[in-house]
C-alpha cells in the first residue's frame, strides 16, 4: 500500500481545497489553496487504546 494519507481539511482555515506541494518527500506536504499555508502530514507512531 503507497497510497499516501491525505488531509481532509486545512487544519487552520478548515477549507479543503488542498494540493500536494513541494518535493516528495518522507513527509508529505500539503498547501491549502484558500489561506496558501503549506504544512506537512507526519507519522507520529502508534498509541495504545485507552
Ligand atoms: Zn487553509
């Protein structure tokens, strides 16, 4: 499986009109075409279920 997470929504202005930004790289990069902040998805690891 190499499909990517992607984000549903800016997670500061909330728009989702997002677009992968910016070179491949081990984090992927996401700018929100309405606030053009660029912001990056990371994997932070694994908790347990509370
Ligand atoms: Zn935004």
């Amino acid at each position: 499986m190499n499909e990517r997470a992607a984000p549903q929504y800016c997670p500061y202005c909330g728009e989702v009109d997002l677009r992968p930004w910016g070179e491949l790289t081990e984090h992927a990069q996401y700018r929100c075409e309405d606030c053009l902040r660029v912001f990056e998805l990371r994997y932070r690891g694994l908790t347990g279920r509370d």
